[in-house]
C-alpha cells in the first residue's frame, strides 16, 4: 500500500480509480475495516491526539479530502497525487456497489435526508441496494439502548458498505467502537454527503472545488458555523506546515 507520513497522519497516497478499486478489495476481503478522508481541519484536530488520532492509527484507508493538502505535500518528499473528497467519492461507490451487488447502509444526517438521498441514488444507480436508512436522535452516542437499537438495524440488513454522516470526530469515534460489533466489511466518514445528495445543502461550483475554493463556497452557505473553522481555527495548518516539514523534523 502507498501510505506517506503527511504532517502528523500518514495518507494513502492513491488516485481516485485506484481508492475505488482497494476499497472493493477490502470488501472482498470481508474483515471490518474503517475508512477515513481526512482535510485541513481534520489534520488541525488530530494535533491534539485523543481518540481521534487513534481512529486514524486503526484506519485501514486514509484519503486526501482536500486541495490545499494536495498544495502543502508538494513541500514534502513525496506529493499527495489526488485530492479524494469524500462527496466525490461517494458516488464512485454507488457505481462500484450497483455493479458488484453491494449492500449500502446509510446512517445519520437529519430525519428524512437519507432517505431522499436514496430514493434519487436509486434512480441514478440501475440495481443499487440500500438496504437501509436512519437516523439517530441527538446524543445517541451516550445512549446504550438507541446504540443497541442501531446495531441491530445494521446486523439485520447485511449491508457491504456503511455510510456515516455524523460529521467529525462523531462519525470517526462510532467507527472505530462499533467495528467489530456491527461486522461491515467496510465503513466510511462521509459527512454531509447525504445532505448533498438529497438536495439540503448545495455543493460548491466543479472550478471552486478543483481549485482548493469549496470553503469560501460553504461560509457562504453557513457563515455562523463555518467561519470560525475555516478563517481562524484551520489556518494552524500552516504552523504545521512548517513544524512537520522534512527539515525541521531532522532539526
């Protein structure tokens, strides 16, 4: 596997094609496996270790969600080849799911997105399986009869692929804790991917995206809880920038 040390995580250092193609092996293989797509932010969260950071120490695939990471490997030994976000990958795995007759769960977002985002995924995906939808109440994770209640959802459909749309680090923590109880052969942090496939949130603009701008577009859509993130919090990634550098380490 080409994983590279990046900053303070490592990332699989893989195109989109070739992420598809080793997330297909991990099913066939069967063994629960955990897949994250870190970005900036999640990067500036991992510098504080905790539990998050031993998510990514378990994590069987880790992709680049992010252009500026894409920018800042460049300064390294060895550059990221391709930004992977997850709402691009996402439908690469419906198609993959569609072809191959895997059975996709998915979990979380507000009452009813999953299940719009179904219901237009079925008709963009001749014979794609969902095989279930749901969507937990607010503060499920302390709740040891709603997390009973969700793994025997999850048991009962059999699902190949398990989506989660909880956000960070709540979807990555439910990963690394339920793994072995649920037994799905693999399972991925998405975010608000489902919120972009109903239709509830807009995506940024294809250029905005290529060119590491899908933040600006986002502030746009919810400037009360992104800006803090994206102008004050994220920019510690160039602190990091310099603090993992190469050089600096050897220093």
């Amino acid at each position: 596997m080409a994983r590279i040390k990046f900053m303070n995580t490592y990332i699989d250092n893989f195109t989109m094609r070739e992420a598809v193609r080793e997330i297909d092996r991990l099913i066939r293989l069967g063994k629960p496996s955990i897949v994250v797509t870190p970005n900036v932010d999640t990067v500036v969260k991992l510098e504080q270790g905790g539990e998050l950071a031993e998510v990514y120490r378990q994590a069987d695939l880790i992709l680049c969600d992010g252009m500026p990471m894409v920018w800042l490997s460049k300064l390294y030994d060895t550059p990221i080849k391709q930004k992977i976000s997850g709402s691009d990958l996402f439908p690469r795995l419906c198609a993959l799911a569609a072809k191959r007759g895997y059975r996709m769960f998915f979990l979380g977002a507000e009452k009813g997105v999953a299940d719009i985002a179904a219901a237009r995924l079925k008709k963009r995906f001749a014979g794609l399986d969902i095989c279930g939808t749901y969507s937990p109440p607010v503060g499920f994770e302390k709740d040891e009869n709603e997390l009973e209640k969700i793994r025997q959802q999850i048991k009962d459909a059999r699902p190949d692929i398990l989506i989660l749309a909880f956000g960070v680090p709540k979807q990555e923590l439910f990963m690394m804790h339920e793994r072995y109880r649920l037994g799905v052969p693999v399972s991925l942090g998405l975010g608000a991917t489902l919120d972009f496939e109903a239709g509830k949130i807009k995506r940024a603009p294809k250029w905005m995206s290529e060119h590491g701008l899908e933040w600006a577009f986002r502030i746009t859509q919810d400037p009360k809880r992104l800006a803090k993130r994206y102008l004050v919090d994220d920019m510690k990634i160039f602190s990091l920038a310099v603090k993992y550098h190469p050089k600096n380490r050897r220093k």
